[in-house]
C-alpha cells in the first residue's frame, strides 16, 4: 500500500509540476542529465521544461526521451515572442534504423502567449519547424 501512494504523490507531483501541460512522463530508471543553468534576470519570460522546471533561454530543449533540439541560440527571449534556431537529428530509418546515417536538420522554435505559472511567466505554446 505504501508503494502505491509514494508513485501516486509522485504523479501527482508530476502533473502539477508542468503549468497547463496535458501529459506527464514518470521515470523510475536513474539518470544523470547535465542542466546548463543561466542567470535569468527579475521579469523574465521563462519556458517550461518537459520535467516542469522553469530555465531561461535554454540551449537544448528536449522533445522526448530519444529526441531533443540542441544548439539552440535565441534571437529575441524574453518578449511576448521568443525566435531562435536549433538542430535536431532525422533519420530515414533506410534500410534500418539502427544502420541509416542521421541527418543534422536545422530548425526555426517559436515560443509564444506567456501566461503565469507558479508565480512566473512562462511562455505556453512553441512551434517548430523544419524538414521531416
């Protein structure tokens, strides 16, 4: 019984965590994941992470467990707006996946409608686009 109300508070921890988000993704393998931390200055817009944590102009931003965009460099951050660019890795999975090389694809991040969350504002919706 005691098991099953620790991973109840831990989803439920989860989902409260991620501001308006409609899906939450609960991990019980550990891993080690490098955060680059950024100075964020008194106002700023901030974009949610997939764990809920707020960060400040992010250089990478995860997509899914096997997927991310990296490099990413902002050209405005911090408006009712945010642009930058970014790469990401597609894979034509010809002949297999495991054996077809990876393409560096670039891509155009569009964060945008800031709304409060947890006592910040962070942007609401991001938009990518690129090829694949």
């Amino acid at each position: 019984m005691r098991v099953w109300t620790a991973l109840f508070a831990l989803a439920c921890s989860v989902v409260l965590a991620g501001c308006g988000t409609n899906t939450s993704t609960i991990t019980l393998s550990r891993t080690t994941t490098l955060v680059e931390r950024v100075a964020t200055p008194a106002g700023a817009i901030l974009m949610p992470r997939r764990d809920g944590e707020l960060v400040y102009r992010p250089s990478v931003i995860a997509l899914s467990d096997t997927a991310a965009l990296t490099n990413v460099r902002w050209s405005t951050f911090g408006k009712q707006r945010a642009v930058g660019r970014g790469t990401y890795y597609l894979n034509a999975c010809e002949p297999t996946c495991a054996t077809a090389p990876r393409d560096e694809v670039a891509a155009e991040i569009d964060l945008a409608k800031p709304a409060r969350c947890r006592g910040y504002l962070a942007y609401t919706t991001i938009t990518i686009e690129g090829r694949g």
